[in-house]
C-alpha cells in the first residue's frame, strides 16, 4: 500500500511539474500599445554646417522590450521625425543612451513580467518564465547577490545576436552613423564580425554602427559596475570630426556626454526617459535607469530628440 501511495504521489508530482513546464513555456502576446511621439530640439542649419549629431532621448517601458520589433517601432518613429525635418543624412550621427540594449534580456517573457512593479516582481517572473534556464544559473550562482546578474547571463547570447540586428539595420536603412548606447554582457567579443557573449566577467559594450550598417572600429567594453577612475573613453569618428564618448554613473543614474576634440561638450547629456525597473546585478539600489528626476529638455511626452550642428574643424 505504501509503495503505491508513494507511486501515485510521484505521478502527481510528475504531473504538476509537467504542467507547470508547459505553462512557463507558453508566451500569449500582450497588448502593445506605445507612446510615439516625439520633440525636437534644434536650432536653423548654419550655412557652414558639415554634420550633426542628434542625441534620442526615447521613453521606454518593459512592453517596448517585448521583442526587438516593438524597440525598433519606437526608435523609427524617433528618426522618421528626424527623417522629415532635415536632420538625417550621410554626416549624422544618431547617439542612444548607455544600457538602452541592456533590457533586451526582457524578450519573449510572460506577459506578467512586463506588469512588474518591483525588481523583486522582476526577478520572480524571469525566474518563474525560464524555469531550466534559471536552475542552472542557480546551480552556478548559489549567492543570492549574484542572482540579477545570473538571470542576465543565461539570455546573453541572444541579447548579442538582438542588439547588432537591431541597431545594424537602423545605421543601414536611415544611412546613419548610429552610436547604438550600450548594453551589459559577459566578456563580449567580436567573431567574423558578429558580436558575441562570453564566460567572463561582466562588461559595458557598445558599438558604433556606419551608414552601410557594418560595425565602425573596434568593440568598446568597459568594467561593470562603472567606477569614476576607470579611464575608458569610447571614441568616434564623423568623418573629418573625431568624438569622444564620457559615460557616468554620479548623477545617480547612467549618463552619456559626447564631447569635440577640444574637449567642449558637443550637445547636451543623454539618458533614457521613460520606466524601466533595474534588476540587474552590481548596480547599487539607488541608481534609476530612468531617472526621474534628470533635467528634460521639455515636459512634453514621448521621445525627445537634441540635435546639434557641428562647423569646420
């Protein structure tokens, strides 16, 4: 008797855990539905004007990150505006901000995940939305402080192969010189120019996209958790006008600055707007990657676009 209530307790749990593999593997589309508007800010094109940079501000929330199409929705609405108003053409530079790619690890997740309030709602339904992948990151990081930055892993390759699809194809098809921001992954490394996760630690990478949509120079990648004596600048070429690109984490949230070979600010400091939840390991508890309260160029909804006209060198 007891071996066959131990059999028939066993069916069941066999049973649940079946059922609970094909719950978490079923993904029913949400509902998308996303704020497309967007401001300019720009003054008249200067008669000598060679290039431009303009820097997207986007406001982004988790549903943005459904898929790569639904970012790639928001940013063409973004640099269709451009498109219209002049300020798109072989001597631009579209700039995004610092960890825009890094929320890629937010795709094909259950629809609860993008209702989250919390980071502890986040990391639940990341946990409870790839159950095999999540046991194995859990087997190779018990700590539960590495637990954000394990979930991040066990979707890195994909986060690679996402953000040079989307952020190629946009540099291509607006003939743009495209800063694509940035995004977190484990020893990133470039192979027969595609970009690819390693095993080793945690890097802010960023690449830089040319008008044909091949990577422009090499990969950027600096430590994580960003520290203000790091040193590492990322560097730009617009064609005769060479760029540098400041990252910093003091404002309480991650800030991009490009700057001119005179060392001036060449634009205005660029962020993300919008909300999205941090869960990711090694960032302190008090940074926003939204911040809200950073100084906007306007009140109005939607993404803000900042272009600035660059003269002779």
């Amino acid at each position: 008797m007891r071996k066959i209530s131990a059999l028939l307790v066993l069916v069941i749990l066999a049973g649940c855990l079946a059922a609970f593999l094909v719950w978490a593997e079923r993904r029913p589309s949400a509902h998308y539905l996303s704020d497309l508007r967007n401001t300019i800010d720009t003054e008249p094109r200067p008669i000598d004007a060679e290039a431009n940079i303009l820097l997207i501000r986007p406001e982004l929330f988790p549903l943005d990150y459904q898929s790569p199409d639904h970012l790639r929705l928001k940013l063409v609405a973004a640099l269709d505006r451009a498109k219209v108003e002049g300020l798109l053409d072989a001597n631009t530079l579209v700039a995004l901000p610092d960890h825009i790619g890094t929320w890629l690890l937010a795709r094909d997740e259950k629809v609860e995940f993008y209702r989250a309030r919390s980071r502890q709602e986040v990391r639940d339904w990341l946990l409870l939305g790839n159950p095999l992948l999540a046991v194995k990151a859990l087997m190779l990081n018990l700590d539960a402080d590495r637990l954000d930055e394990a979930l991040l892993r066990m979707k890195a390759e994909q986060m690679a192969a996402d953000y040079q699809q989307l952020f190629s194809d946009l540099a291509r098809d607006y003939r743009i010189t495209l800063l694509a921001g940035s995004m977190l992954l484990p020893e990133p490394y470039l192979q027969g120019g595609r970009l690819h996760s390693g095993n080793g630690p945690l890097r802010n990478l960023s690449l830089v996209f040319g008008p044909d949509g091949e990577i422009l120079g090499d990969l950027y990648k600096e430590p994580w958790p960003w520290r203000p004596d790091s040193g590492h600048t990322q560097q730009v070429q617009l064609g005769e006008h060479h760029l540098s690109v400041e990252r910093d984490w003091s404002p309480g949230y991650p800030q991009t600055a490009l700057r001119g070979p005179d060392g001036e600010p060449a634009g205005a400091p660029l962020f993300l707007r919008g909300k999205l939840s941090w869960p990711i390991g090694g960032a302190s508890r008090n940074i926003e990657l939204t911040p809200s309260a950073a100084p906007q160029m306007s009140t109005a909804p939607g993404s803000h676009l900042l272009n600035t006209w660059i003269g002779p060198r």
